[in-house]
C-alpha cells in the first residue's frame, strides 16, 4: 500500500511537472489613432511664448506640430499620450519580462539642419511618473523629412525606459518596477532645435503603433491545486509510516522480553545426562 501511494504521489508530481504554466503576451495596438479621446499626458516647453507642441488626428494618424520661434536659444518641446485603455496590472497579470514596441513614423520639416533626430518613445505612466525607452530611426535632413519608416525594437526591460520630468524637460535615473503597480501605455514626442535662430516648424505623424507585454508566467490554478494535493498526500504518507514502523517494533520488543522470562529458568540450569 505505501508503494502504491508513493506511485500515485509521483505520478501527481509528474503531472505538475507537465502543465503549461498562464502566459499570454497583452497586445496593445492603435492603427489609426481614431480615438483620440483616450490619450492624454503632460506637457513641456523650454519658451511658452515661443515654442509649442499640438496634437490631432488627420487623416486616420497621430500628428503632432512642433513650432520654433526663437531667435536667441535653443528650445524643446516634449508631449506624453498615454491610452486610458492601454493598462496593465503586475499584481494581477503578472510581471513583466520585457515589452516589444514598434510604430510607424513620418517626419516633414520647414527648419534647415542636417543629420536630424528621429526617435521614438514608448511610455508607461506608473504611480504618476513617465518613464520613457528610446527607439531610433534614420536621420534626415532639413527642410524635408523621412518616412515612413518603422521603428521598432524587442526586448526592452525595466532599464531601458527611465524616468522623464514634464516640469523641466530633463532625463532622469529612475526606471519602472515591472512587478509593481497599475502602468498605463502610450508614447511621447519630443522636438528640438539646435540652436538659436531655427525658425520653423516640425510635424510627426504616426500609426500603427504596437505595444507587446510579454509577461513573467503565472502557475495555473489547477497546477497549484495539484502541487497543494502532492504535498498533504506525502505528509499523510510520512505519517503512516511512522506509525507502522513504531508499532511493530514495541510489539517485537514486547514479545522479546516475554519470551526471555519464559526461557530464562531453562537456559540458566545445566543439561545433566544421567546414566
């Protein structure tokens, strides 16, 4: 009997061994950013009278103008758009492994420069702070632009997006925790000139953006229940034989002292042969 309750254990065990743990990527897509309404985030400007950033949608895109009217310094804008739709909860689904990210972006430009930035930014919010990765794409030349071109990029972790104040428009240290609170997806533009006397304006235009959450895998329930049930069953079975292997040995031992009294008298006289 205790063989074939170690068997079944063994076999519970295997089974364990065998289910496919809960993963499932959550995909956040938006083709056409069509529902604007969702997205909202901060702002930035290095010169509120002299350099602005507007978002809409035209033409079934995300666009974004940036426009420069300064003389005398550099300046930068910067806007966040994160989805209100777009949120994922580590406590609940799971951490996160990494996130793949890709959009498609074009640029068109009145300023003059050469070998210009192009970048794209994923964007989580979580507990009221953005954290931004960075994406590149080719650069291009001033006035004109580039596009559309995909920028991508797979297995970004917690490291590669860090923190971005919209208070000064600076670059902090922080980085996500992907095991800890509700984030919420979406992107940010940042535009600069650089240097004084650029006079114009940016456009960005963006669809089908990609957000792919690859998350840590979860038990499954089931899994959890069988493993719950091995570990009671080799309990009971622990149990059991100590019981059968304490019970046996006081009644051997029972019989051995009853029957060395019985015994005892005949041992201790000698055998005597008489003629």
């Amino acid at each position: 009997m205790r063989s074939i309750s170690y068997a079944a254990v063994a076999g519970a065990l295997v089974t364990l061994a065998g289910i496919t743990s809960a993963s499932a990527d959550v995909v956040f897509t938006d083709n056409n950013f069509a529902d604007i309404a969702n997205y909202s985030g901060p702002s930035y400007t290095s010169d509120p009278g002299l350099a602005t950033i507007n978002y809409n949608n035209a033409s079934n895109q995300l666009q974004f103008i940036s426009t420069f009217n300064n003389f005398e310094q550099a300046d930068t804008v910067a806007k966040a758009l994160v989805n209100s739709t777009f949120t994922y909860n580590p406590h609940t689904q799971g951490a996160i492994s990494d996130i793949n990210a890709s959009i498609l972006k074009t640029i068109s430009t009145t300023l003059t420069g050469t070998g210009l930035g192009n970048h794209f930014y994923p964007t989580i919010e979580q507990d009221g702070v953005f954290y931004l990765a960075q994406i590149a794409g080719p650069t291009f030349n001033g006035p004109g632009g580039t596009g559309p071109d995909t920028l991508s990029q797979n297995g970004l972790t917690a490291s590669d997006f860090v923190s971005f104040s919209f208070s000064n428009g600076t670059f902090g240290t922080a980085n996500p925790n992907f095991g800890g609170d509700l984030m919420t997806f979406g992107l940010t533009q940042i535009s600069g000139t650089g240097g004084p006397g650029a006079i114009g304006t940016l456009t960005t235009e963006y669809t089908n953006l990609s957000i792919d959450i690859v998350n840590v895998p979860v038990p499954e329930p089931a899994a959890l229940t069988l493993l719950g049930g091995a570990l009671l069953a080799v309990g009971a079975i622990r149990r059991r034989r100590g019981r059968s292997l304490d019970r046996p040995l006081s009644l051997n031992v029972r019989r051995l002292s009853k029957g060395a009294a019985n015994h005892s008298p005949a041992c201790s006289r000698p055998l005597i042969k008489r003629p």
